[in-house]
C-alpha cells in the first residue's frame, strides 16, 4: 500500500464531510452522517449475538492504571500506551507551566501522571468481574463497546488515535472459549458478508514490541491464536484487519486469579468488531454516499 493511496482515501473521506481532519495524524472528527453508520455496525453487531446471555456492559475510554500493568499491557505494547497526566501544583508550579506555554516550550514536565490510562482494548475491564470465587459451569459472557486508544499516528484513516471497539467475551473453561471461537467465527464472516464485504480469514498476531515480542507473536501464529478478518479499507490492493477472533488460553485467568467452575485456571476468548475500521471498509466498498448502497446492505444496518 502506497503513501499515496492511503492519503488519497483519507482526503476523499474529508472532503466527502464524513470525517473531520482534528489537527494531528489519526484524529478525526465525525460527522451525523458518519456516526450514522458506525450506529448500524453495533446494532448488527448486537442482534448477530443476541441470545447468548451475554451481559451488556460499557466502560468509559479510561480504566485505572493498575488494570494496565494487571493485563501486562505495558509489557508487549508500550509504543501504543496512552497516559493521562493532570495538574495538582501550587501558585508558583502553575507560574512555571504558563511561563512554558507562553515560551513555547513542553509545559508536561509541570503534570502528573493520574490514576487513569486512556483504554488500550475494550474488553479489558471485564476480567476482574471475573474473580471472587469459580465461574458457573457455563461460564461468563460479556458484550462490551467503546472508545480505545492506541498511539500509532498515521496518515492512514485505519489506523485513527481513537476508534471504537465492540467484543462478544467469554471466561470459562478452555472447552468453553474454544467453543466460543468457533461459533464467532463463523457468526463473524457471515456478519461482514451480509454486509457486501469481501473479507479473507486469515492467521495473525499482535504487534507485540522489542526482542521477546517476536517470540509472542511467533507463538500466537504457531498456535493460531488470534485470526482476523481482513478486507480492503485504505487500499483495493492491500487488506485491513476489521474484526478478530483471539483465544488468550490462561492468560487472564493467572493475571486475575479467574477460577473456572471447576477450580482451574479460566480461559477466555473474544470476538472484536473495530466498528470504525468496519465503517470505512462499508465505504471503501460501496462510495461515500451511504444513501446510495445496495440496498440489502441499507437493510442489514437500518432494519
């Protein structure tokens, strides 16, 4: 994929007035007609798992900073890490930060970090729900949604500072999220099929950071761990991760002391939908005027 189709798409989507160029790299503002589709995607999403008695949660963009270094966050992906800093000085420290916003200086050395870290991945606030004694024999399952963050700023329209996510989780035993995997995965294609997309199942991982990442996504790809469904979104030419089935074994069930109905170590998997990724990937496929798509498409989403 070229420099130039990347821009090409992300200034079509600008000029079109879906989305707002916010002022740095991967920032986007959206407009009604935007979030018009982005409401589609998560009410399919919705009525594709309905019925699995998931319970229904949403959390806020924020999640505390011990929930990060719990999930072993900062440990595989510290270059996608977003902080939270605030001020809580004196007379003279406030002196300080405006003397360095009126030099023009970096006034963050005068902050300090908050409680609160900017949420990496949607489903990362269910697990500790989770502890407090065995799992009932079916499990748990969750259907969550909202805002993360990832700092990886690009002129990709893909890849945007912020973006929502919505996930279908289970916690359990491994026969369970195996199980769960499965169905997903073939919920997951028909899904982004019913919706005209051309989109690929293939084997992938995460972009795990330095030296030991490579041994990590080595062993996620040798086990299969994590699949996505990818389809053009930037480029014809080039596919794009929309959605995802990942099975994160034990992982956890040992960081939160999950216990299956069993007494064993749970292990969870999880379907996730990137809604805005979704979004562009409808209107790299269909054009920009979502009031001209096939309309089975218009059903799919606007029932």
């Amino acid at each position: 994929m070229t420099d130039d189709s990347i821009g090409a798409f992300r200034d079509e989507l600008i000029d079109s007035g879906l989305v707002i160029d916010a002022g740095v790299e991967g920032l986007y503002g959206r407009t009604l007609a935007y979030e018009e589709i982005v409401s589609g995607i998560i009410a399919l999403t919705t009525r594709t798992g309905a019925g699995d008695g998931a319970m229904a949660v949403h959390f806020p963009p924020l999640i505390p900073r011990w929930l990060l270094e719990r999930t072993d966050y900062l440990k595989s992906f510290p270059d996608l890490t977003g902080s939270v800093h605030t001020f809580g000085g004196d007379d003279k420290r406030h002196a300080r930060l405006l003397a360095l916003v009126d030099g023009g200086h970096d006034w963050v050395e005068v902050l300090e970090p908050a409680e609160v870290v900017l949420r990496p991945a949607a489903c990362h606030p269910v697990y500790p729900l989770c502890t407090g004694g065995p799992l009932p024999t079916q499990g748990r399952r969750f259907e969550v949604q909202g805002w993360c963050f990832r700092h990886e700023p690009s002129a990709d329209p893909a890849r945007m500072l912020c973006f929502r996510m919505h996930e279908f989780v289970y916690v359990g035993d491994p026969d369970g999220a195996g199980a769960h995997s499965e169905l997903w995965l073939k919920r997951g294609a028909e899904m982004f099929e019913s919706m005209g997309l051309d989109v690929d199942v293939v084997v992938a991982n995460d972009p795990f950071f330095g030296r030991a990442g490579k041994f990590l996504a080595a062993n996620q790809l040798d086990d299969a761990l994590k699949l996505e469904f990818v389809s053009p979104v930037s480029s014809t030419e080039t596919r794009t991760a929309i959605g995802s089935v990942n099975r994160h074994q034990d992982h956890f069930g040992l960081t939160f002391g999950i216990e299956s109905a069993d007494g064993e170590v749970a292990h969870s998997a999880c379907f996730a939908v990137g809604v805005d990724r979704t979004a562009l990937a409808l209107l790299k496929r269909h054009g920009l005027d979502p009031g001209r798509w096939p309309a089975e498409v218009r059903a799919r989403l606007w029932p």
